[in-house]
C-alpha cells in the first residue's frame, strides 16, 4: 500500500481497544495494532487512544502503556493520547511517562489531555481519591506539565527524567467550550470530540479562532475534530455494520454497558423511538455509507467546519470489514480533504 496522498488536510485515527464480545481485551490490543499498522501504510497522519476507565468495551485504559506497544508496533506514525484525563493524574508522572515515550520513539509521540475522568463518577472517585476538584486546577496542571519538559527546569528540585527538554507536542481536548478558550490562551492545537459531543462543535471552534494568541508552540490557530465513519461497498451493508456501534451507544443510554456486539438486521425492534433520538443526538456526525455518500458528507462536514485536520473513528464488529472501512475512507478522502 504506503501511497502517496495529495490531500492537504491531514487523516488520523481515534482507536479506543474496543472489545468486541466473545474476545478479551488482550484480542483487543491485538485488533489495535493491526489497525495502526493499516493506517501507517495507508497514509494516515496519527493514531490516537483514549483514557477511560470502567468500560467492558474499551480496554485503553492504562492509554501510555498501550501506545508504548502501539509505537513499538509500527515504525513513523504519530501515536498519541487522545486523551490523558490529566486531573485523573499527577502532572510529573504523565510528563515522565509521555517522556519515556518520546525517548523511545523520537519525534513521533503526541499528547493529548482532556480535564473530564472518562468514566462515572464513582469511578472518578476511586482514580482521584482526594483530588475530585481536580478539574478546576485543569489549567494549571497543564502550566506544569509544560515546566517539566521545558529544558529550563533543568535546575528545578523537581524534574522529569525522562522528559525534560524533549520535544512533546500538546493538544488540548474539548467536548464543551471550556477547553477552547484555554487552547486558544494557551496558544495550543485544539481537537474536539465531535464524534460523542456534536452539540457544541461549532461554537468551540470559534471561540478558539477568535481568542487565539500565539504561542512558542504554535503560530496560528490549528483545529481537529473527530467523527465517526462506518463505510463499506453498499449503502446497505454500512447500515448493517453501524447496528453495532448503535447497540453499543443505547447501553450507554440505558445504563448498561456492554461489548461490542455483532450487527443485527435492524435496530427497530432494540431501541425505542426516544432512545433513537437521543442516540442520533449524540452521534450527529457520523457518517455511514458507500464511498460516494461518505465523500459528500464528509465534504459538507469540512466545509462547515474548517478544521485543519481530521480524525476518525470506526467502531465496527468485524475486524477485516473496520480495516476496508478505513482502507476506502482513504481513498475518497483525497477528493474532499
């Protein structure tokens, strides 16, 4: 494959471990890597995961450990975190980790970081202990973990070995328009999850635009948001892999987390009306078809957004139908990106 692309707008990868039923995490870190080496060949620019934690679905919850295996995996793909729940941790131990990263795998490793724990509130409780204000001190955590890699900490009592002076690029994640106006103070790249979290999509990213300042990390504003794409041959047969991931999301709903299951004929007789709705909602922009429906969704999609990348993810049952649905978003890609 390793073709060369001509779209200007760079194609990434969000990848959660998910687990599919009748599999285990182990089969999903497996899936994971086949899929990052897929991407790698194929063009796209990064391959993400993401923290969460207490989900019999996703198993990126130890998220550096399993990009240490990712990055291992593959050989000049970006890996990074998309994102570290940063209050879920202390700012030296991400800035050591996400140092060891970078010292293994020069100029490849991105860091993400989010302010939101990525489970329950319970859950919450149990990472953070005595730390649920956490969130608040968001930004100034993210002020510290800057300190640590800065080579001028080299004096500080307290240091980041590894990580001190190495080049680790930080995003900041939003779902709402809170984390736009830090990206934006911060002069920071911005990524939003619009593949969970579509409803304030547009307003964040103007925010970030207009209260942008520049930075020693960056010049101009620089935005991603992520989607979902489920694409297969027919219109038909991408409706039918998307049952998965819709069950999925209406355990969401219900309270009642399950794996990935297989897709079913039809979802009328599994959701109600309500939980459709609320499940289209949530999912606004995914983007389910054939190759030319993707291409003028997706084109409706970037013009509307003028974000300066794309990320995207697929949760999809089959392993070999999820690597041809990126295979053909890769090749119509280069007609709207």
């Amino acid at each position: 494959m390793n073709k060369q692309h001509t779209a200007t707008r760079p194609l990434s990868v969000l990848d959660l471990a998910t687990v599919v039923e009748g599999q285990t995490p182990a089969d999903a870190f497996h899936r994971s890597l086949e899929l990052a080496q897929f991407a790698e060949e194929a063009g796209f620019k990064r391959f993400w995961m993401a923290e969460h934690h207490n989900m019999v679905s996703v198993a990126s919850s130890a998220t550096s450990v399993l990009l240490g295996y990712i990055a291992g995996g593959t050989k000049h793909i970006r890996v990074g975190s998309g994102g570290i729940m940063l209050p879920n941790h202390a700012p030296l131990v991400i800035a050591e980790q996400f140092g060891t990263l970078a010292a293994l795998y020069p100029d490849r490793i991105d860091l993400g970081l989010g302010r939101a724990p990525g489970t329950d509130q319970v859950t919450a409780r149990a990472l953070r202990r005595d730390r649920m204000s956490a969130a608040n001190d968001f930004p100034e955590e993210v002020l510290e973990l800057q300190t640590y890699f800065s080579p001028d900490n080299c004096n500080s009592p307290v240091r980041a070995i590894p990580g001190e002076g190495l080049d680790v690029p930080i995003w900041i994640l939003g779902s709402s328009t809170d984390s736009a106006y830090l990206a934006a103070a911060m002069g920071l790249p911005y990524a939003f999850a619009s593949h969970f979290a579509p409803t304030h999509l547009h307003a964040a990213l103007r925010i970030y635009r207009e209260h942008f300042k520049p930075s020693e990390f960056l010049q101009q504003p620089y935005t991603m948001a992520c989607v979902n794409v489920v694409a297969a041959d027919t219109n038909e047969e991408a409706q039918h892999l998307a049952t998965s991931f819709y069950q999925m999301f209406l355990g969401i709903i219900r309270g009642r987390l399950r794996q990935l299951p297989p897709p079913v004929a039809s979802m009328d007789n599994i959701w109600s009306p309500h939980e459709k709705a609320a499940a289209q909602q949530m999912l606004d922009y995914s983007f389910v078809g054939d190759p030319a429906k993707i291409r003028q969704d997706l084109k409706g999609f970037l013009d509307a957004t003028a974000v300066d990348e794309l990320m995207v993810t697929a949760h999809i049952y089959d392993q070999s139908a999820r690597l041809h649905s990126y295979k053909l978003l890769r090749e119509l890609f280069d007609d709207v990106g």
